[in-house]
C-alpha cells in the first residue's frame, strides 16, 4: 500500500513551513490540497508558497486553472492519485497539504462521485431558503443550514441522481498508508496569528492583486470562494472603508479556522501536535520522531 503523508490544520498554523521540512527530511513532494491555490494570479490572499519558501521542493496542482475556469472535487481526485502513484514509483513520499478537507478526503479514500453534470445558479436565493428547499425534498439530510456550499451540492446531486444525497454511498475505507498530521494551537494564538497574517498580506500587494481580480469582471467560484478577494470589493466600490473590509477578512478567517477544526476533528483520524512558535524545529522534530 502506497504511503502518503497529510498535513491539515487551520489557516496560519504552519502547514507550509512543516510541509517543506518534512519533504527535505522524508525526500519527498508536495500535493496542493487547498481548494483556491489551483488557480493563477491568486497568490496573496490564498497563502500559496512563493519560490522561495517551496525551497527547491517540487509542488503540484498549483497555479494550474484560470479563474474564469470550474475545478471540481472530482477532477483532484484524479489528479492527486495519478500524483501519488507517479511519486511513489519514483521512490518518494508524496505529501498533502492544505486546508480543504474534502479534497483530501477524495483524494485518499474510496470516495465515489456520482453525476455533476447540472450545476444550477442558485444566486437568486438566500442560504435559508436554499437549505429550506433542501429539507422538503431530503428531510434526513444532514448539512448545517448555514454551510451554502455543501446546501448547494445537495441540491444538484439530488437533480443529477434523482436519489436523495443523505442515501448517497458513503465510505471511511483508506486507499492509502496514511499518517495524518495535524497542526493547532490556542485560539488566542491562532486568531491573533490571522490578524497579523492579513496584515501582512497587505504589505506583500494584497490589494494590487485583489483590484486586478475585481477589475477583471470575472465573478467565478475561484474568485467568489477564497477569503481575502470578494471582501475587499465594497472598498473598491468606495461603499467600506478599507479598515472595515479588512476587518472582515479577519474575521471570516476566524470562522474558517473554527469550521476547519470541526470538520477534519469529525472526518479523520488525525494526530495532533501544539505549534511552538517560538522554536518551529521543535514541532519538525516531534512530527519527524512519529512517523519515521
């Protein structure tokens, strides 16, 4: 069985510098598995590693769509086993990293998708309308009536199918030899490390980059999806202060990393280790000491 390691955790928590020292220690490669980093000219915002940071380690699945162009869970499936097959053979680890849980999850388990031909526009509705929809068609269904997203995948895989989702095939079978790593930290670090990470976003262009987006026109998922682009819009309109719309950048990071938390906590067997920032090789060091 072929061996991968994963590494998760919520945004500003370390994952790309633990990534990269692993893959140096491990000989290995690294699998994006964020969501918003497949995609080009989304670079600040979407915390990908820049040259210099991926340090000579080779990286796959970024920067490989436009963000006028869809990239569906299914189509990383692919990729990303074709990719772990593809280091294996050439006698290396293949490493995940990121913070979307379900593109690992397809990635690494036997996880079947069904249709995705109908994506309806569902723009016109509110989130509580949508979810209210859901559960006259699915009253079994088990979706958070403030999650739009997974709302709004119920809604087209019970159009594609014609079969309610909460009777879809589910499965918790592993494809691979995984070690699952998780990275945390105390709230209080954590939300103070966002803060000070958008802050910092600011200082490397994030506004540059993110008036090129809103001056494209493109209104896509790759645009509308990550956090750090669709907030500052209202600036760009003089309809918020900057102040405000970074503000609220802050805070949705906030709500992500809670929900991320909530989820790989109740999809994955994940091993956790408590960041020392003060000495990051002493975090290297404990990881590297399990999984050897």
């Amino acid at each position: 069985m072929e061996r991968v390691i994963v590494i998760v955790g919520p945004t500003a928590v370390g994952k790309t510098a633990l990534s990269i020292a692993l893959a140096k220690e491990l000989n290995g490669e690294i699998i994006n598995a964020d969501s918003t980093q497949v995609y080009k000219h989304m670079n600040i915002a979407t915390a990908k590693a820049t040259k210099e940071e991926q340090d000579g380690i080779p990286h796959h699945l970024l920067d490989i769509k436009e963000i006028d162009e869809d990239y569906t869970v299914y189509q990383f499936q692919k990729d990303a086993r074709k990719l772990i097959t593809d280091i294996t053979n050439r006698g290396k680890i293949p490493i995940l990293v990121g913070g979307t849980g379900l593109y690992i999850k397809a990635a690494l388990y036997d996880y079947k998708f069904e249709k995705e031909e109908i994506k309806k526009d569902y723009k016109g509705y509110t989130t509580l309308e949508l979810y209210n929809k859901l559960i006259s068609l699915d009253p079994k269904v088990d979706i958070h009536k403030n999650n739009r997203k997974r709302i709004e995948r119920a809604l087209d895989y019970i159009k594609n199918n014609h079969k309610l989702f909460s009777e879809r095939e589910k499965t918790d079978k592993c494809l691979y030899d995984v070690d699952f790593i998780g990275l945390t930290t105390d709230r209080e670090t954590l939300y103070n490390r966002i803060n000070k990470r958008v802050d910092i976003m600011v200082e490397q262009g994030l506004l540059e980059e993110a008036k090129k987006i809103y001056d494209s026109n493109i209104r896509s998922k790759a645009v509308m999806t990550p956090i750090g682009y669709k907030e500052l819009f209202p600036y760009f309109e003089e309809k918020q202060s900057l102040e405000e719309c970074l503000d609220k950048i802050k805070q949705n990071s906030r709500r992500y990393a809670k929900r991320q938390y909530t989820w790989f906590n109740n999809q994955m067997n994940i091993t956790w280790y408590q960041v020392d920032f003060t000495n990051f090789n002493n975090t290297i060091n404990k990881v590297l000491e399990n999984i050897r």
